[in-house]
C-alpha cells in the first residue's frame, strides 16, 4: 500500500482511514433509518469524487436502493477554484421522476456544483432529493445548500485522497490529505 511518505506533494494527513471508515459506518445508519421503509431509493453519484465515497457508504445503506452515475464540470475558473458555471458531462442513464433521489458527492466547496445539480435534478419531478456529503468547508461558501448528511467540516484547504484528485491522482488514497503548502 502507498506509503504517506511516498506522496511529495502531501503536507499532512487531515483525516485518517480509521476516521473516514467510522464516520461512513454512522453515515450509513444515519441514512438507513432515514430511509426506513423506502423501496424505491436511488442513490446518484457524482464523478469522478464521489465514487470511493459511494462505494464504502452503499455497503452500509440497508433499504434497497440502485445506483446512478452522473459527471459534471465547473469551467472558466482556476483548477482549484470553482467558476460558478456548471456543466453536465454526463448525465443520468434513466429518469428519476418519483424516485427517492439521495446525491452522493465528494465535498462541497463554493456550492455552485451542488446548486446546479439540484436544480436540474429537481425539475425532473423526484419523489424526494437529498444531498449526502462527505466533506464541507463552510468558510468557503457562496451560496447556501442544505446537506441532509455531511461526513466532515474541514477547514479552507486543498484535500485529496479518498476519491479527490490532485490533478487526477491519488484518489485512491485510503485517507484526506492537505497539500504542502510552499510557505
Ligand atoms: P464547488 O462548486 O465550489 O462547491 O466545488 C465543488 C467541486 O470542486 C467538488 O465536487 C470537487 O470536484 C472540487 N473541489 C473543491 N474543493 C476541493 C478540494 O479541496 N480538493 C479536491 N477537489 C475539490
Ligand atoms: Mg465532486
């Protein structure tokens, strides 16, 4: 397995396996019992970061559900910073109209990505739709968005590992590390 040491562009480790593992496993009862009695639960991840997320967290949603994939991209800004212009680079493979709609998403940052997704899924007339999100940083918000679930609050840092990328790697680094700033 990489070695934390292997990785130069990792300032520290933010938030470990053990804590990413316990907090999915209460994340998943919290969800269950949610969604108690519900047959008709879909959960729609988002690509590319959600993915690590979505798979670890399924394993603990007890009620039947099926899985949706959908990509977006924020364009126009820096790589690190959202632009607020949104766009679906792939869409959902079938229609979500009176499905219960839980979004599985990596982190939340500005809310821009969040705010488009849930207005173009709202209008496809879902039973209910509801965010579930690993990270957040709160001091970075724009606009407002209610998480029904949220994994953790992290401070206004770059993070990757666990499904987020820096520049494309590393997601699969079973831990949140900060990048080394150069400081
Ligand atoms: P928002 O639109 O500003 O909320 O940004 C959300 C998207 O930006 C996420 O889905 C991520 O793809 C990306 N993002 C924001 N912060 C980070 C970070 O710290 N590491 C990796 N990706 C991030
Ligand atoms: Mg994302």
């Amino acid at each position: 397995m990489l070695n934390p040491h292997e990785i130069p562009q990792l300032g520290e480790v933010l938030i470990s396996r053990e804590a990413i593992e316990q907090r999915i496993a209460d994340l998943g009862d919290e969800i269950s019992r949610a969604y108690q009695g519900c047959s008709d639960l879909l959960l729609v991840c988002i690509l590319k970061g959600g993915v690590v997320f979505l798979t670890d967290l399924m394993r603990h949603i007890n009620p039947p559900h099926a899985i949706e994939f959908m990509a977006v991209s924020s364009y126009g800004a820096g790589i690190r910073q959202s632009s607020g212009h949104v766009r679906i680079d792939m869409d959902l493979a079938h229609d979500i109209n009176n499905r219960h709609v839980l979004i599985v998403e990596d982190i939340i940052d500005s809310g821009h990505t969040l705010q488009y997704i849930m207005r173009q899924l709202e209008a496809r007339s879902p039973a209910s739709l509801k965010i579930c999100c690993l990270l957040s940083k709160p001091s970075r918000r724009e606009v407002e968005i209610d998480i029904d679930f949220l994994g953790f609050e992290i401070p206004d840092k770059f993070v990757f590992g666990y499904g987020l990328d820096l520049d494309e790697k590393y997601r699969n680094l079973p831990f949140i590390g900060v990048v080394k700033s150069h400081d």
